[in-house]
C-alpha cells in the first residue's frame, strides 16, 4: 500500500504539466468562463516559474536531479514525477509548434479547435493520473509510461 505521503507528492507533481496547458484553454475560458475554475490549482506553479529567473528551467532540473535521479525518493513519487516532466516536454513543444506554425493562422478556428482539443486532452491525463495516484496505483499513459519505465 502506498503512503498517503506519496501520494500527495504525485498528485502535486501533475500540476506541473497542468500549469503549462492553461494558455491552450483560454478560448474554453472565454467560452465557459466557470472553466476558469480549473486554473486555479495551477496558480502556484505559475508564480513559481514567474518569480524566477528561467523558472521553469530550474524547476525541471530540480524536479529531475533531486526526485527522478535520487534512489532515496520511493519509486512511486520518482515514477510520477518523471512522467509529469515529459507530459510538461510535451506541452511545452506543442507550444512551441504553435508559435511557430500556426502563428499565422492565430484567432481562426483551425487553431482555436487544436487549442482546445490540447487543453482537453492535458486536462484528461492529468485528472486521470491524479485519480490513479489517489487509489495509489501508478498511472498508465500509453506510450509516456513506457519511457519512464525504462528510465527509472
């Protein structure tokens, strides 16, 4: 059975990647502003990249040298957290994807769609692994836990 301990640790770890899918859905926002509710968890995150320099940066190589890379941290809390970091990657280069592709087409509805349909299926991940890390079973993302697997 897992600790209660660790599982907090794992669920606070998802508002990583949480953090980094708001801006996909500020359309949703607009649309259905009781959405907003859901950035809320998100807040302390945000600030903490805001208020540092690089923070999001710092705050990977923390999270990945002194969680993911310590043999101390139990294997529930390191597994979590590494597949939070690349669940983060992959927000963070859709981003980027869409700054450089889309740019162009900003505002039309091609990319208003992809937005939302990113913010959704962030929003999917990260409440099903929240609610997997409450039961204390390690979440199975296709594809992402298979990575973490081989890294841990």
């Amino acid at each position: 059975m897992t600790p209660i301990w660790q599982r907090v640790a794992a669920i606070f770890i998802y508002l990583l990647p949480w953090s980094d899918s708001i801006p996909f859905g500020r359309n949703l926002f607009l649309e259905f502003s009781f959405l907003q509710w859901l950035a809320i968890p998100a807040l302390p995150i945000v600030l903490i990249e805001q208020a540092i320099p690089f923070g999001s940066l710092i705050l990977f190589f923390v999270l990945f040298l002194t969680v993911v890379r310590n043999p101390n941290v139990p294997y529930f809390v390191r597994f979590n957290t590494l597949q939070a970091i690349l669940l983060d990657i992959g927000v963070v280069i859709i981003s980027y994807a869409f700054q450089i592709i889309l740019q162009p087409f900003a505002g039309g509805i091609i990319v208003r769609t992809l937005s939302s349909t990113v913010f959704l299926g962030i929003l999917a991940m990260v409440v099903f692994s929240i609610s997997e890390c409450i039961q204390g079973k390690e979440p199975d993302i296709p594809w992402i836990s298979e990575a973490v697997k081989i890294q841990i």
